[in-house]
C-alpha cells in the first residue's frame, strides 16, 4: 500500500524547511557571509528588479524563497489594505507597505516563529510602521470578513494540502472588488505523478503539491472568484529541483506528460 502523507505531516515538513531557512539567514547576516556561499536562495531574488532589493533590509531579499514577484504584478494603490499569505522574511510586505503607503496597511502571515522573528526584525530595520506580522495558517486566517483589498502570496499556496481551505478563506477576508494576486507554482498537461506528490522533501520545496493549472482555476470560481487568470512566468525541469533534494527523486520520475511553471495568478470577488 502506497504512502500518503497526511495534511499535518505536510505541513509539519514545509514548517521545518522555512525555521531552517529562517535560521541560516540569521546566521548568514551575523557572519556577514553572501549569496550562494551562505545558503542565499540567489534564484529566488532574480524574480525583484534592483530598486526592490535596494528597498529591502538585505535579510530579508536573503530569506526570500518564492517563485515570482507579486508585488511587481499586482496593482497596488495608496490607502489599501494588502495580505501576504506565506510572508516569511517579510520582502513582499515590506514592498506592498511603500506602495500602499501610510494610510494603507500591509499584514504578512506566517505559521513558522523563526521567519516571524525574522520579518518583525526586518520591519524594525526598514522603520516600516504601516506593517502587521500575524501568526497563523493560510487555511484559516486570523482576520475578520472583508477586510481585506488585496491578497498576495509568493509560491505559498501549492504547499497547502487543502488548497479548497485557503481559497474560501482568501475569498472571506477580501472585500466586494478585492483582488486575488499571487506567484504560485502549478502544473501544465497532466497531474504530477503520484510518486512526486508522495515525497515530502519536493512538497516542501513547492513542487509535489502543485496542482494543473486547470484545476486551480476551477477551485477560485468554486470559492466564488470570477476574472481568473493565469499567465506562466517561467518553466521548470529536473535541473531547476535544487541540489539537495535531487537525491530525492526517483529516476523514474516521468515528468513526460507534465510541465511544471511558475504562474502569477489573478481573480476578483465581485
């Protein structure tokens, strides 16, 4: 009988891989070590222009971990109200805050202490006063109904296990025109193969749990989205699964009829 990984083993797995980032980043920055060299997610930062970067305490670019750039994409306006679903060093809120400026506010959820620390650090840095970092799960946000203009997420949601939960919880809080704008990692052609979805080392480094792109519209118009859209911003092989975890797949991964991407996708509650 084949393994299945249940929802608390998953997110127990993506819990330990954040901490763990979280950490190193904290000690890269003690250290005054760079890049690669320290265990800086380098692929991660080429999705922010420069100016972005510039705009950001270096630890938190450093704990940067997505698969785009949703502030770049999402039109943001002064006196809005802004939504990080993932948050974990704190780049997209920081970035959200300056565009939506003081009179609007940006929130970032995380579930892992160690990238909370880090993002309330990262807010002090950057003198950022129009930010809050809340504590909880992206299935059941701590936020009342529609209070919320815009929700964002950078390759947060694929590692859900519940991704129906998230949704309908990211529908509750947006109010009437709010907009659903994230960076989210998802599946062209056919489902992954269930040899990929049972491994907890690809789930928590955002492949195994990526849905096809046809089914993740189809969960935004069940939670009650319309205008959904999704544009692909890059294309993954093999090669692109980083170093450490490729011990973890199996050579007969057979990813022949599946293309794995990153995509920013779009909706709006009416």
């Amino acid at each position: 009988m084949a393994y299945e990984a249940t929802g608390e083993q998953i997110r127990e797995a993506v819990r330990e891989r954040y901490a763990t980032a979280a950490k190193r980043t904290q000690t890269a920055m003690k250290s005054g070590c760079c890049d690669s060299g320290c265990g800086c997610d380098v692929e991660a930062r080429s999705f922010y222009e420069s100016v972005q970067i510039g705009d950001v305490p270096a630890a938190a670019a450093r704990a940067s971990l997505g698969c785009g750039n949703p502030t770049l994409l999402a039109e943001l306006a002064p006196g809005e109200t802004v939504l990080d679903l993932g948050s974990g060093g704190g780049i997209d809120v920081l970035l959200s805050a300056k565009r939506v400026g003081p009179t609007g506010k940006a929130y970032g959820l995380d579930m892992t202490d160690e990238m909370l620390d880090l993002a309330r650090r990262n807010a002090a840095e950057a003198g950022a006063t129009n930010v809050e970092f809340l504590k909880g799960q992206i299935e059941s946000l701590p936020l009342p109904d529609e209070s919320v203009d815009v929700i964002i997420s950078n390759c947060v949601i694929n590692l859900s296990a519940d991704k129906d939960a998230v949704l309908r919880e990211a529908f509750r809080v947006l109010r009437p025109g709010g907009r659903f704008a994230v960076a989210d990692i998802v599946v062209q052609g056919e489902p992954l193969p269930p040899a990929v979805q049972r491994l907890m080392a690809l789930w928590a480094g955002c492949i195994a749990g990526a849905i096809t792109e046809d089914e993740y519209c189809d969960k935004l118009v069940n939670a009650g989205f319309t205008d959904v859209d999704l544009t692909v911003l890059k294309t993954y092989g093999v090669a692109d699964i980083p170093a450490n975890l490729r011990c973890c797949v199996p050579p007969d991964l057979g990813l022949k009829d599946s293309t794995v991407v990153s995509a920013f996708v779009k909706a709006r509650k009416a």
